[in-house]
C-alpha cells in the first residue's frame, strides 16, 4: 500500500475498536463488553491534518496461559504480527483503569522485536483526576503515556494523532505549501466526488475498480476462498461457524484492476440469532451487500440449500446486485462430473428462482479448484449489469415480444398498450416501458418480457428491472 499503515495492538478489551471507530468516524468495528471480539485484521482509510493513512484494527493479544481458554488465540496472535510488519506506526493501547497486566507486557515484548515507532495510548482515562494513573505506563519502557478516552473522544486524542503523523516520511515541500495544498486538496476532492456522482453510470465495466462482497451460512468456506484469492491468511479460518464477525475488507489486484474482497460473517437464520455480537455481524455482512458492485453467495456442496439460503438469494436481488453462485468444497463431491455439475445447476436455479439470472462456478478453496474464476465471473457479471442497450434495439425486441404474446386482458376486459420503452440506468439495468395503464401489468407478463430481454441481449450475472408508467405519467 502507498499510504502509511498504522495499527492499533493489545491485549482484549482495551478499547482497540472503540478507537477505530472514532478515528474513522463510523462504526465499522464491531464493539462489546465481551474480551475478543475482533479477531481479523480491519483495513481502514484516514486522515489527520491533511496526511492520508491506513488505520488497522486488530484482535486482542491472551496472555500464554489466557490462549487454553480461546480457541482462536493463535490465529488471533498470527494476523496481528502479519499487521506489525506491515506498519509503519504501532499504536500499544493499554487500559488506565487497570494498570499493567502481565498481558501487556508480552505484548510490549512483541511490539519491541518489531523495532518500529510505538506510541503508548493509554485509554479509559475518562477525567484530569485519573491522570496520574499513567504514570506507571513509563514503566513498559516505550515512550511517553498518552491519556485518552476513546470512548469520548476527550484526552490526547489530537496530540496522538499528531505523534502519529510525525512519524511519516516528509513528502518534501514547505509548511506553507502544504498547508495551501491541502485547502485546496479538500475543495478539489469534493468536487470529484460531485463529478464522480454525476458520471456513475459512466464508469469503464472492463477498467475501473470493483468491489466483491462474499456472503453466505456460517463455515461454508468464505474466508477460505477471500484467503486463497489474497494468496494469504487474510482471514482467519476454522471449523467452528461464525469465525468471521467483522466484514474484512481486502483490496487485491488482478489483470492491473483494483477490486476490494469484502469477507463477512455467516448469516444463520434470525430466530438463531442471539443478541449481541452475532447480530451486529449480520447487520455488518447485510451492510456488505449495499456497498458492493457484485456480491458472491457461497453454498457448501455437502449441505442442502435452505431457506437461509434462498433468503440471501432475495435480498441480492432485491438490493439490485450482479451476482455469482459459488458451490464450494466440490473436493467432497465423489462423482464430479460435467453431468452431475449440470445437475447441481438445474437445482441451484430451481431452488434459488430470485438468482436464476447468475452465473453457477464449482469450487474447492482447500484445493484452489476454480477459485480464481470467481473474479472472473464476478467481472463478467458486473460488467453484464454495466450495459446499455439502444432504444431502438430495446423498442425492436419488447415490440416483438408482445406481438408474439400480448398481454392477457383483465377481468373488466381492459388489455395492456405497451407504446413505447427505453433503458434508464444501469447496476441494475432499469427499463421504463410507457403503457396504456400501469395497473394492468401483471407480475407473470413483467417475468416474461424480462425473459425476452434476457434472450435477446444476455445479462448474465446481473438483474433487471421494468417499470411501467401510465401514458398519463410525466
């Protein structure tokens, strides 16, 4: 990465994530009482007097004899050295309130193998009056304590920050230059993002960045198949289900094109829900579909497809997404031929009708079979969602069609008119039709005009949407 990584370290419960969320001033990391709750690295992009950085939330650090107790302590402990020697700033967070543990030393033993800047924050410190309890953290031997409170924002917050940046490489010019610089950086940024804003559907579907949000049931092989797409141990990966909780997000590069891989926690049926930290990862994995250009919904070829799957499936498609099914561990299949993968298509189709439109890919992420083409087919799909079709192509085909199949009359004998017909926007492709009177366009008819749309122009990976207007309409 270009920008400068900093990232945060320490033991459970420190308040790691409640700082995360602060600097990046969203709630993104997922916060609770209960020690351990992130356990993936969380990439995030921030800025601090003008100076852009990479913000990295990580799991909490157990003690040796705490890591019996956490089945996860290993991997935990594994993605955040993969984090410090990415960094190019430590942030040691330690707990005012409880003094030093024998935790935060073998943490502040790690961080000085590492040999990188550290800055000792010292959180929880919520009043002037609980100032002095900071001074015991002189004692770690790794700079000057800073009091914060994370939680309120209060404390040395902004000179930490400051601290932070300082320890960036100069980029060469003059205070007063920079500062210039970055008056008029803001001014420019928004405008780009008005620009943005107003040339979205113009983006190039072969070029231009993309993001992939990987969603299905707990421990069907989602983190294994983002690990395997990373060519590393992005996420964590283990047998017991709901291993993932935050929504990790991964930015690769494939064939010279920038797409971010956001992995999610499986999503269990929400009578099994329990309220807490299970939910909150739901809502963070469902918030992955809005921000996603395609979304991958993965199924254990093992397992039947159920309910929970096919309500993924119509929550895809009614958030307007290309999309791609992905069978995974095909490893466990015996027989694995042409004609069995026929079959298996036919009952994905028939099973989940709201994603009959995408693209059906077998994989297995313990042996990397196929895996690669999920980007692929994810670029197919986006790129089958980017299109625009003529007006007079449109108009050719819709007319076509209802000639061949007019629409049934109502019960008062009124027929649909269908008098004119045009696409509106793309991501998902969006087709007006100017009708005699929108009332009378029935579901069944709407599915077969969509057919004909599909037959003659493809669409493969991506949804579509017809609305029809009354003549009378504007």
């Amino acid at each position: 990465m270009s920008k400068p990584i900093v990232v945060i370290v320490g033991r459970p419960n420190v308040g790691k994530s409640t700082f995360f969320n602060r600097c990046i001033q969203e709630k993104h990391a997922i916060v609770d009482d209960t020690p351990g709750i992130t356990r993936d690295r969380i990439y995030r992009e921030c800025d601090w007097s003008g100076r852009d950085f990479i913000l990295v939330d990580t799991g909490g650090i157990l003690p040796d004899e705490g890591k019996s107790f956490e089945p996860m302590a290993k991997e935990v402990l594994e993605q955040v050295k993969q984090a410090l020697l990415q960094a190019d700033v430590i942030i040691f967070m330690v707990d005012g309130k409880e003094g030093i543990t024998g935790a935060d030393e073998e943490v502040a033993n790690i961080i000085r193998r590492v040999k990188k800047p550290v800055i000792l924050a010292v959180n929880k410190i919520d009043s002037l009056k609980e100032t002095n309890a900071i001074m015991e953290f002189y004692g770690l031997g790794l700079g000057e304590p800073m009091p914060l409170s994370a939680m309120t924002g209060s404390g040395s917050v902004g000179d930490m920050l400051d601290a932070i940046i300082s320890h960036f490489p100069d980029n060469g010019k003059k205070k007063g230059e920079k500062e210039k610089h970055n008056r008029y950086d803001v001014i420019n940024a928004r405008a780009k993002e008005l620009e943005e804003d107003a040339l979205e559907d113009k983006r190039d579907p072969l070029t231009c960045p993309i993001s992939i949000a990987i969603v299905g049931r707990p421990n069907v092989g989602k983190s294994s198949i983002t690990n395997v797409l990373c060519g590393e141990k992005r996420s964590i990966v283990a047998d017991e289900p709901g291993t993932t909780r935050d929504a990790v997000d991964t930015k690769i590069t494939f064939h010279g094109r920038e797409i971010t891989l956001v992995d999610t926690a499986g999503i269990r049926r929400k009578s099994r829900v329990d309220y807490g930290v299970e939910a909150f990862s739901v809502v963070r994995s469902l918030k992955a579909l809005d921000r996603a250009d395609v979304v991958i919904l993965v199924l254990d070829a093992g397992l039947e497809i159920s309910d929970q799957d096919q309500k993924l499936a119509s929550k895809i498609e009614e958030a307007g997404k290309a999309a791609v099914i992905v069978m995974n561990k095909w490893d466990l299949i015996e027989d694995r031929s042409s004609t069995t993968m026929n079959n298996f298509t036919d009952l994905i189709k028939r099973e989940l009708r709201s994603l009959s439109y995408a693209e059906v890919l077998f994989t297995s992420a313990i042996s990397k079979l196929r895996v690669q083409k999920i980007i692929e087919a994810a670029e197919r799909a986006f790129a089958e969602s980017s299109r625009r079709i003529n007006t007079g192509l449109v108009n050719q085909i819709l007319n076509e069609a209802v000639a061949l199949s007019p629409p049934p009359a109502s019960k008062r004998g009124k027929r649909l008119k269908v008098y004119y017909s045009t696409q509106v926007s793309i991501n998902p492709p969006t087709f007006v039709l100017k009708v005699s009177d929108a009332k009378l366009m029935g579901r069944n008819y709407e599915t077969y005009l969509e057919r004909k749309l599909r037959e003659a122009f493809g669409f493969v990976g991506a949804p579509i949407r017809i609305v029809a207007r009354s003549k009378k309409e504007p």
